[in-house]
C-alpha cells in the first residue's frame, strides 16, 4: 500500500512554484553533494602529487579512464532510476516508486559485484592497452586493485543518491556525502603515511581511504532509508527481479550506459594520446582534468535539476512548465560557464599549484587550463538540454549525439592536432571545440519536441492538462498521496 510522503521527508514537490528557485534549490545541494564526491579522488590526488611525487599522481590519474569504463554501463541503471522515480513520483503512483526502487537495488548490487571482478582481473592488460607508462604500470595496477574491491559501496551511494533525487530531494545524499568526505580526509594521511599499528600503504593507502569513506556513505544511506523515509523501505526481502520495470530501465539507462562507455572508452583512447607525451604530461592532464571537472560541477549539478524537474512535470502532464526550466536552466549555467572561464584563464597557475610544485607539469597544467576552459558554454548547453531530454526518458538522441561529438570529432582532431607541431597542445585544441558541436546538436533535437512521445507515465494530455493552481508560489504539498492510480499497475510486487 503506498504511503505519502510529507514536507518534513525532505522531498520536494516539483510541478508547481518558482521555477528558477526550484532549480536552485534543488542544484546547490547536489552541487555541494558533487564537490564533496570529487573530493574524494581529488585529496587522494593532493597527498600523493605534492607527497609522493609526479610519477604517482601519473599512476592515480591514468587509472581512472580504465575504472570509469567498468562502472558506466551500470551508471545507466541510476540515471534511469531517476527519471522513472521522478515521473512516478509527479503521477503519483507511490507503489510503483517502490517497486522501481527495489528493482533498480538489485540490478545495481549483482553489476557491481560483477564489475569490481572484472577491474580486479584484468587491470594491468588494460593499462597496457592504453600505453601507460612502464614506470607508473605498478602503482597504477595497485592503486586499481584496491579501488575496484569496493565499487559495490559507489554503486550503493549513487543508487540511493538517484532514488533521492527523483523524489526531489537533493539534500539527503549531500548529508551522506559530508560524513563519507570527512572520513577520507582524515583517512588519507593514515593509510598513505602509516600512523601506530597502521603501515604505510602508499598509492594503495590513498584507494582504501576511498573505499571505506563509500562504504561509510552507503551504510547511513540504508540506515536512513529504513528509518527514516516512509515511502522507500530498503528490505533485502523485497529485492525482486521485475521484468516489466527491468525493460523500462534498460530502455532508459542501456543509451545512457552506452553513452557513458562511449565517453569513458574515449577518455582512454585521449588518455592514451597524451601517455606518448610522457608522464610529466599525464600528470598535468590528470590534474587539469580534476580542475575542470569542479568547474563544471555546478553546470552538471543544474542539468540533473532539470533532469529531475522536467521528469516530474512531464510525470504529472504538465508540459507547458518544460519550455520555461529549459530557459532557466540555460541562462543559469551560461552564466555560471562565463564565470569559470574568466577565472580559469586568469588564474591558472594558482589552481595548479594546489596538485604539484614541478615546474614541468605546472606549465603544461596552466595551457591545458587556457585552451580547455572556453569550451565551458558549449558544455553548459549540452548540459541543461542534455538534462531536459533525459528527463522525458528519450536517452538514445544524447547517446548518439554525445558518441558523435566525441568519436567522430575530439578523438580523431586529437589524434591528428597532436600529431603535428602543436603536439599536445592539439588534444587541448580538441577537447575545446567538441563541446560546441554537441550542445548545437542538442539544441537541434529538443526543437523537433520529439521526446514529448518517450514519457515512461502515460495517461496526460499534453495539450489540455491544466496549469497547476499556485504556479507562480512555492510548492508546500506532499508529493505522493495515497496509493498508485487506478490506470497504473497493481500495488503488490511482482
């Protein structure tokens, strides 16, 4: 029997009120949340850059391509399971958020298990396939080795994260994130340095202290939602494999999977391209690329907003509201985008100094910085259309963009730039003009409406459900009421 949902939950109702104040509200945890998460990897890149020297920061950023491609396919399940949360949650069919919640848990726990076995076996061939450097290939395949034992734990965060913000809270998992970043800090230094009884463990120490700051989040997550939240029950007795539920994932997250795969397999072959140059400029891009990701945090913090927002008012058949959280989104991180571009290219050389002193890898660090960072607008609108079109359930557009900007753009302009006199300098080239071509093309897409038809909640006409009354207040109501409706599925799980 369903069971609503109140204020005091914490979730957000997201068909009615300010849209510009819901994206808001809704992004600045999520972006705190996903500050704390590259925390995790970037503190483990500090204490072992500025500590263990330029080589070892080589071995921890040229193992991360390698573990993005195992972990993506199954990062296809979370996204999914936000969107469908979220359109269930606007239609208020409160047993079928339930039963999408379990299926998505048991899908993500069997992949993970399986995934961690695959890092752990095949690490150094895949090091080797993308050229890795010989002197960094032992600390890499350790580093690796450690890391893939707990992706059970990041798959565990990141589904109850998804399973949140489909509902519309985004501060829950920033609660989670803000216990698990404490703990990695502190952690560091004693498992890298040794402290008493505890040994010095080096690259390997720094990979513990994230998986165990993972494993931490993961447990007050389940200890949260058992005893917290009335609507999402984690009961390993009602983990049942559901078919039906399993197809709408796999038609929602299997394009995104592949888009991710498509991306990180990308990474690999660009982190490949720039293993020629030698370890001082795998440092440098392993740092820049650190870099860059917190700058386009917020802009990816506001597309999941508009993921999750567009979800839940398609859900509840509120289509007119789309067109104007597209608008929002779009000035927002544009401007956003303008900022961190103007900061990046005047002060690159102090945000480079926070990975390393050598003054080798800091100047190629503050040219990757220069040339990278105007790319930053075209990703913001890649982002927030990205995130509308994701939130009707219509994946396969973004996959086949993305796949197309990256594979048939920035990896072969890569290959080619770097392979003349601007030698490095031609990948940087390339990673800044990829993102124009794909935001254009998501433009394009959004303007044809064709993701109206990919909604997973059917039943609301589009062009005749009325506009919510207090539209223009802030949204005070529960999100789910009563039991699922009388067109959806029936309330006992499959």
């Amino acid at each position: 029997m369903g069971q609503a949902l109140t204020k005091s939950s914490g979730v957000r109702d997201l068909t009615t009120g300010s849209i510009p104040r819901h994206l808001v509200t809704f992004a600045v945890p999520m972006l705190i949340g996903n500050m704390l998460q590259a925390l995790y990897n970037t503190v483990d890149a500090i204490w072992v850059g500025r500590f263990l020297g330029p080589q070892a920061l080589a071995a921890v950023s040229v193992s991360f391509p390698i573990i993005f491609v195992l972990i993506t396919l199954l990062m296809g399940v979370t996204m999914a399971t936000t969107v469908m949360v979220a359109q269930y949650a606007g239609a208020k069919q409160t047993e079928m958020v339930k039963r999408t919640v379990n299926n998505s848990m048991l899908l993500l726990l069997g992949g993970g298990v399986i995934a961690s076995v695959l890092g752990i076996l095949l690490r150094k061939p895949l090091l080797r396939l993308i050229h890795t450097p010989p002197e960094i290939l032992d600390d890499a395949a350790a580093y690796m080795m450690v890391f893939m034992g707990g992706l059970v734990f990041m798959f565990g965060s990141h589904v109850f994260g998804a399973i949140l913000r489909g509902l519309g809270d985004s501060r829950t998992p920033l609660v989670f994130l803000t216990y698990a970043t404490i703990t990695n800090i502190i952690l560091d230094p004693i498992l890298i340095f040794g402290l008493g009884p505890i040994p010095s463990m080096g690259i390997q120490g720094a990979a513990l202290a994230t998986v165990l700051a993972q494993a931490l989040a993961t447990g007050i997550a389940i200890r949260h939602l058992n005893r917290r939240n009335q609507l999402v029950i984690f009961d390993p007795r009602q983990l049942r494999f559901d078919v039906e539920l399993t197809k709408s994932v796999i038609r929602i997250g299997l394009p995104a999977g592949i888009q991710q795969v498509a991306v990180s397999m990308g990474s690999l072959v660009l982190i490949s391209i720039v293993n020629r140059f030698g370890h001082v400029m795998t440092a440098a891009y392993g740092a820049g690329i650190r870099l860059d990701g917190f700058a386009l945090m917020p802009l990816m913090s506001l597309g999941m907003a508009v993921s999750a927002m567009v979800g839940q008012n398609l859900g509840a058949g509120y289509h007119h509201r789309v067109k104007e959280i597209v608008r929002w989104g779009v000035i927002m991180s544009s401007s956003l985008a303008v900022f961190f571009t103007v900061l990046m290219v005047a002060f690159p050389g102090v945000f480079m100094s926070i990975f390393t002193a050598d003054a080798k890898v800091l100047a190629a660090g503050v040219e990757f910085l220069r040339i990278v960072s105007l790319s930053f607008l075209g990703i913001a609108v890649l982002f927030t259309f990205g995130g509308a079109l994701r939130g009707a359930g219509d994946t396969v557009p973004t996959m086949l963009i993305s796949t197309a900007a990256l594979w048939l753009l920035r990896i072969p302009l890569a290959a080619y730039l770097s392979s003349t006199a601007l030698g490095a300098r031609g990948i940087w080239l390339a990673m800044f003009i990829s993102p124009f071509f794909g935001g254009g093309l998501s433009v394009a897409y959004y303007l044809t409406g064709r993701w109206r038809q990919k909604v997973v909640v059917k039943g609301s006409d589009p062009t005749t459900n009325p506009k919510p009354q207090g539209d223009n207040e802030r949204a005070e109501t529960p999100l789910v009421e009563g039991h699922a409706s009388a067109s959806g599925p029936s309330d006992t799980p499959s």
